[in-house]
C-alpha cells in the first residue's frame, strides 16, 4: 500500500525505457510524438540511463530522471542474476524516489526492450500503479544471443503479467507471448510524424526516369529484393534511392547496380519526409520472403509504411502472405503488393507506377489510409484512451 503522504497527480505519466524520447529509432521517436501530443494536463516525468540523455533537448517542462550506470558503494550487478536485479532495481528506485520526492505518477508506460522495461513492471508493483506495456518487435528474435533469450524467458512474462493495459502493434504479436487476459490488449499502430498538408502530385518526370526509396534499417535479407528491384527498375530507366546506414552489402549493391542512389541517413525524421517528397516517384516497403531469415517479421508491422503513406506516393509492397504486413496488403486490395519477386510480376508494377492514372489509382490508397487508420490523430487518440485509466 502507498503511504498517506504520497501525493498523486491524476494525469502524471512516468515513462521508463532504455533510451529517452528523441528523434532515431522506432521506439523513442514513438514516445517522443505520442507524449509531445498530449494536451498540457499531463505531467511527463522521464527515467532512462543517465548517458542516453547526452546532446538532447526536452520540453522545459519535463521531468528527467537520468538513472546512473553505477555509485562506488552499488553491489556489483549481472542482470542474469535475479536477486543482482532485484538490489539494482531497489537502487534504481531511490534514483527515482529523490527526484519525484513525495510525487506519484498515475501512469507508468513503456516499450518491451530491454532491462528498463523490466524496472518499470517492478515500479508498478511496488508503487501500486498501472502500467502501459506497448509492444514493437519480439526482440529475441532480433538479438539472438542465449543471454538475451534467457532473459526474455526469465522477465518478459513478468512485465506482461503485471501490464494493465498492453499495446501491440498486431495480434500476431500479442499471441506470440500468450497474453491469455485479452481485455488488456489494444492495437495500436506506430504513430507517424503526419505533419504534411500536402500530398506529392503527379509529374511527366515519374514515367521518364521514375525513383523508387527505401528509407529505414535495412538487413542483409533485404538486399536479394533489392537486386531486384533494381534490375526491374532499370527497364524502365528508373533508379532505386537508399536511405540507410552504411554497410558492407549496401556497399555492395551501390557497386553491382549502377541505378542504385545512396543517401546517409538524415538526423530528424521530418527532414526524411521531405527529401522524399521532393525526389521520390514511390516507396519501397519490403520483407523477405523467407520469413526464416528476419523471424520478427512474423509479428512486426512496419512503421516506415504507416509513416510514408503521408506522402501520397505508391508503395510498393513486397511480403509473405502470412505476415501481419501481408495480411494488411490483402485486405486492403493493395494494387503495388507482392508476395514474391517473379521478375515479370515485379517489372509490370514497377511500370504501372510510370502510367499516370495508374500511378493516381496506387497513390490514392496511400492517402487513403493516411487520412484514415495511419492518420495521427487517429493513433494518438487510441493512445489516450489506453492511458485513460489512471
């Protein structure tokens, strides 16, 4: 039980994750737009390592709690030693504890990553208050070291146990982890930057020489499809643009396809979107088709599609049938989807999206969906009326 002297503010969200919100990576963008959305009632409080807040800016009104990775007189920690976490998380708290002082958040929220999601289903339970779990990606598929398995095993269900309300970003994910309480699941899509007016119109030069990007993580996986793509692309004298990090096979594609583009990665997301709609003709959104070798993509569902169907352009789609993004591709009657990379199949795509009305038939699903379920407002207000609890 909470003492008598604990104050509580009715809307005072404590978010705890690995990293803190900020521009980058799928997840902390993810807190960043949902939590700067709020209306001003909200009180955000912020724990996260102390190291990951380094060259940031926040809302002044804000409230960081940067958790240190160590004090001279902590016992030495080995998070695959459950007692040494328990100590840490104990440590962790007093961090916490002097900061918000007689304060309690009514909420605590977070993204199943890492140990700091593991803190927050401990904060919770001591605490005595709910806790917000939203769901990305099984990233025990994605780190496949026995450590990080085993500690997955040991955790995870503890902090899905303990969740109030759980947020996945398909359903496939929620059964991977057999959430047997249905009635805390809520799906919820990542939501997208969305701050454009306007969409991308069509111009003369998207038949001449069009430009198909790919902006995002790319993994080795990936870049059979991308020979591919290429090679189709080049037959209709277009040019496949890359937006991503820097890497020995992306080296190599630049190398082997003289119709390949690179671009390094931009800082801000928005910055993304923008060079996109200026050269861009379409958007590649690709899993491999050999689910064996990405298996998170069995569960995962694609932000870079949620987030790039703003710019009204076409996507073109290429996943396994089986996958939530498959699924969703075949229940919206995609026109530019693909379950595999018959060369024929992938050619007459790629040039449907040079023939204007074609490419305005393909271009008006995206803003479709942009105005409709990718539409931000829309994901922020599911967001909203998941926290409502508190």
């Amino acid at each position: 039980m909470l003492k008598t002297n604990i104050l509580m503010n009715n809307n005072h969200i404590l978010c705890v994750f690995g990293s803190p919100p900020r521009q980058g990576l799928t997840g902390p963008v993810i807190l960043d737009r949902h939590l700067k959305r709020l209306p001003s009632k909200y009180e955000i409080s912020i724990v996260a390592p102390e190291q990951s807040f380094d060259g940031l800016t926040f809302p002044d009104e804000w409230r960081l709690i940067p958790i240190p990775m160590r004090r001279w007189w902590w016992i030495p920690y080995r998070y695959q030693v459950r007692k040494l976490q328990e100590v840490r998380f104990w440590y962790w708290r007093q961090e916490c504890e002097k900061v918000l002082k007689v304060s309690r958040p009514t909420i605590i929220l977070t993204i199943l990553h890492d140990t700091y999601s593991v803190f927050s289903a401990y904060l919770s339970k001591i605490w005595q208050i709910p806790l917000i779990v939203i769901l990305h990606d099984q990233m025990e598929l994605v780190d496949k070291s026995d450590k990080f398995a085993d500690y997955v095993k040991k955790n995870w269900k503890y902090v899905l146990d303990q969740a109030t309300v759980i947020l996945p970003v398909s359903f496939e994910l929620s059964i991977s982890y057999q959430i047997n309480e249905i009635n805390k699941i809520k799906l919820l899509l990542p939501i997208p930057e969305g701050n454009r007016n306007t969409f991308v119109e069509w111009e003369e030069q998207f038949k001449l020489s069009p430009i198909t990007a790919y902006a995002g993580n790319i993994y080795s996986a990936q870049i059979p499809d991308f020979r591919k793509v290429a090679k189709s692309l080049s037959k209709v004298n277009g040019r496949l643009l890359l937006i991503v990090p820097m890497s020995i096979e992306v080296k190599g594609l630049l190398s082997d396809c003289p119709n390949v583009d690179y671009h390094e990665p931009f800082k801000n997301n928005a910055d993304v979107i923008e060079y996109l709609s200026q050269y861009a003709s379409s958007i590649l959104v690709n899993y491999p088709l050999d689910i064996n070798t990405m298996p998170w993509i069995s569960t995962s569902f694609p932000s870079k599609l949620v987030e790039f169907c703003h710019l009204g352009l076409p996507v073109l789609i290429i996943a396994p049938t089986s996958t939530p993004l498959g699924k969703w591709s075949l229940e919206h009657n995609w026109l530019s989807y693909l379950s595999n990379t018959d060369e024929e199949k992938l050619l007459l795509t790629l040039s449907n999206m040079t023939e204007k009305q074609k490419w305005l038939q393909m271009a008006s699903q995206s803003i479709t969906v942009a105005q409709s379920e990718f539409n931000p407002e829309y994901i922020q207000a599911q967001f909203e009326s998941a926290i409502s609890i508190g």
